[in-house]
C-alpha cells in the first residue's frame, strides 16, 4: 500500500445512524473525514433506516439538536412519560417530565426518517462518502492507517473508526477483544392503531415470556416491540392479525382496551456484544461495533449516541486524531457508562424473563421500591435520560 488516492484525518467505516451522526459532528468540527458505507443511498436494504420506532432519549436529543440533526425537519413525537408495569403481579412505575422538570424525556423516530435528516446533514456539512464501497483491508502504521477498498481505491488515514455493526469486520481485523452472548431471543417490530390512541406516553409491560413495549410514533399510531424465545416469536410472526391482536389486548389489558390494524411484522435477534476497551492502534470502535446491548428499555441507539458525543469531545483540539493521547481520553469519558449501560440491560434481560416465581416477586418488589422512594426513582430517571457516567457536553442541557 505504498501509493494512495485519498487522506484523510478520519475514516469511518459504516454510515449507519451512529456513523453518519459521527460523521457530520467530526466535520463541523473541523476535521477532514470520510465515511465508507457498504449499502446505495436510497436503498430499501439498509437495515439502519428501516421502519423501525426509535426512542431518542433526553441525553440524545440534545446530541443530535447540537448537531443540527434534531429538529423541525425531523418528524418526531414527544414522550413526557414512561410507564413500567409487570403482568400478573405488583410493582408499577411512572415517569414524568413534569417531576424532573423537562419538557419531554425522549422523542420517537422513526428509523427511516431520521436516517434522511443524516443524508441530508451529511451532504451539507461536506463529508466525503465512499458509497457503495467496502474496506477490504488495512495496515496500521505508527503514523496512520492505510486502507485499501472493494474498488481498488487506498485511502489513507489517522484514525481508523469501526462504526460497522456488532459483526464488526474492521474490530475483528484490529484484534480488539469482544465476547458475544445469544440470549436465544427475538424482537418483533410492527406498528398499529390503539384505543386509547397514541399521546405522549411510551409503555413497557414485562411478562412472562418478555417485554413488550408500546411507543407513540409521529402519524398517531403506535409502535410496538415484542420480545420473547425465537421459538416462540418465530411462531407469533406467522399468526393472523385477529390472533396477534387477542394476545395483545389479553396482555396489555391493563393500558390499553383495545388494537387494530397492525402493519407488516419484522424481527431481529438479540445478541450481547462487550468490548471493554473499544481501541486499538490509531483504531476506535463505536456503537453497535463496540457494544451492542438487548433493547430492553430502549438503551441501544442512545449508547451508540454517547459514544459519538464522547469521540467528539475526546478529540477536540487533536492535531492527530488517532495518537494513543486522545484515544486514552475517548476510553475515560465512555467506558463507566459503556459498562454500566451493559450491566444494566443485561441483568433487566435475564432477571424480567425468568418466569420462577421467586424472580417474579423480586422484579416486583424492585419496581415498587422504585416507585416508592425518590433516590431510586431518581437514578431510574437519569439513566432512562441517558444521563450516565461522566457529564459529555453535546448531551447537556440546552
């Protein structure tokens, strides 16, 4: 890889939603930065900007508003609480922008629209796009990275970004170390029309089988999440309507009366990627690449927003982005909440689907407690924000 046809300070290689954001925020700041994305623009296979309902928590919507992201031309629907309930026994929380004082916790989006708001902001803030292309392989050097991709193009650089998915090829290729757990799990996506119709509330009942949620989507309708075995959910996705609706009205009896017209269904399987330290030589792992936690309380995408805060701020001032100096303060900014944000998941994963009863009487009494006293509703709150570990600046207050 002697000779090269482009250089550039950082190189990001996936254009999904926490690539892309990376990628505008890096150039606005001032750095020369390519993105390298395997999937056309405007293709209906880019699994990031499918239909997917997002929750953009609070800690979020203040990243992506900073990075002129988030706003009027982004259709979004304001969630001002968020109910938690577990079926057949007590415990219930609620929590309101009212008692925290903000206007709203979070938004819903969805994918494919927000995935257009990043089109368009790329193209605006001038970041170069490889697309379609591919990084077939690279060469750490002490001073840079040298990348040669599907086209044959060698593109050379000082920071090496894997913002390609939890089967992340560039961290495999680093060597960074990950481990990978199958929770034997799927999720099922669809939206639908509810009665009470949808307002601004987002709602999360745990049974026996998993969690389901409900989240307000912009066109009134909402957006439901199903999470239970693969088994069973590859059972459920061939169910007729009136079946799939019974079993919703039977199980979310509590909230809502009734549904009707439920839209196409999807699912994904649910994997727990850790990386405990996301870097390597001139090399950084950020999202899905770097953890890629169970959506369960709906922390993935926000994680993979805070790491992009985190890059940001960690490289503000850099003259070379990828020297061990401002990777070492990307890892102290990011790795408390990346930990704590896995432990978090993980245990609500495994503790809210163990049907024994001494688990469903531990889950209650944990939910009542929360609902009960102020410094556990509290931290609940924080976190549900987004708001963990170290303070990052695109993520405060506006």
């Amino acid at each position: 890889m002697s000779s090269v046809d482009a250089s550039h300070d950082i190189l990001i290689v996936g254009g999904g939603l926490a690539g892309a954001s990376l990628g505008i925020g890096l150039t606005q700041a001032g750095f020369d930065v390519a993105m390298v994305e395997a999937v056309a623009r405007g293709a209906e296979q880019q699994p990031s900007y499918d239909d997917r309902t997002l929750v953009i928590n609070r800690a979020s919507l203040n990243i992506l508003t900073r990075l002129g992201i988030c706003n009027e031309a982004l259709p979004q629907r304001p969630i001002r609480s968020i109910e938690v309930s577990r079926e057949g026994g007590f415990g219930h929380v609620c929590l309101s922008a009212a008692e925290l004082d903000v206007e709203r916790v979070g938004s819903v989006v969805v994918a494919r629209e927000l995935g257009h708001r990043l089109q368009q902001e790329s193209r605006a803030a001038g970041l170069t796009e490889y697309c379609p292309e591919r990084v077939e392989t690279f060469q750490v050097e002490q001073d840079r990275v040298r990348a040669r991709l599907g086209s044959g193009r060698r593109i050379e650089t000082r920071l090496l970004v894997a913002a390609d998915g939890t089967g992340s090829a560039v961290r495999q290729a680093a060597g960074i170390a990950s481990r990978l757990h199958d929770y034997r799990q799927s999720a099922m996506i669809f939206n639908m029309l509810a009665d009470p119709p949808s307002t601004d509330l987002a709602y999360e009942r745990f049974t026996r089988r998993g969690p389901i949620a409900f989240l307000p989507q912009p066109d009134g309708r909402y957006g439901a999440v199903v999470i239970a075995p693969t088994d069973w959910i590859d059972e459920v996705i061939g169910w007729n309507d009136q079946q799939l609706l019974a079993w919703l009205e039977r199980h979310a009896a509590a909230r809502f009366r009734s549904f009707s017209r439920p839209g196409k269904r999807a699912r994904y399987p649910l994997k727990l990627l850790r990386t405990e330290i996301p870097i390597g030589s001139r090399i950084v792992a950020i999202g899905n690449a770097a953890n890629t936690v169970h959506p369960v309380s709906a922390q993935g995408l926000n994680l993979g927003l805070r790491d992009v805060a985190g890059l940001i701020e960690a490289l503000d001032g850099a003259k070379d982005p990828g020297a061990p100096v401002w990777l070492a303060r990307y890892l102290a900014l990011r790795r408390s909440d990346q930990a704590e944000t896995v432990r978090y998941t993980d245990t609500l994963a495994r503790v809210f689907s163990n049907p024994s009863l001494p688990f469903r009487l531990g889950t209650g009494l944990g939910l009542a407690a929360h609902a009960m006293l102020p410094g556990l509703r509290r931290r609940l709150a924080l976190g549900a924000m987004g708001f963990r570990g170290p303070g990052l600046r695109l993520a405060q207050e506006l």
